[in-house]
C-alpha cells in the first residue's frame, strides 16, 4: 500500500492512518503529538501545514523528512 502524508489533513487523521508518523513528526517539532489528549483536541482542529505555520517549523523540510521516510507529500 502506498504511504500519503495529506498536509492538509489535521494531525489527528494523519496519525491515526499512520501512527508510526507520531515520532517522526514529533521528531521534526511537533511537541504535543506524543500526548494523546493533545492529538484529540487540539490534533482534531488543526492541519500539518497550519501546525508549521503555528510553530514556525519549515514546511518543506518536514515534506522532504517524509519523503525520506517513503510517504508521497500533498501539499
């Protein structure tokens, strides 16, 4: 099955089709994504681009770290 990481998609719907993405982007910066009450509510209302905006993070290194993991990148 082919791996798509929606950038569009709010941190709860991506990690919970990909649970393993949890380190990975926790790895890149998104602290509170190890916290499942986080991922709940805050994860249920915001998407991956809007998180790096949120927390300044660069949004094309994170696509290219999930590249590198063998996702394709919707951005």
């Amino acid at each position: 099955m082919a791996k798509t990481a929606d950038l569009n998609k709010t941190l709860y719907d991506l990690t919970s089709e990909h649970p393993e993405l949890i380190e990975v982007l926790f790895d890149l910066g998104f602290m509170g994504v190890k916290n499942p009450v986080m991922r709940e509510t805050h994860g249920k209302q915001m998407t991956v681009k809007a998180g790096c905006g949120h927390l300044g993070l660069d949004l094309g290194q994170l696509a290219a770290a999930l590249r590198a993991k063998g996702y394709t990148v919707i951005d």
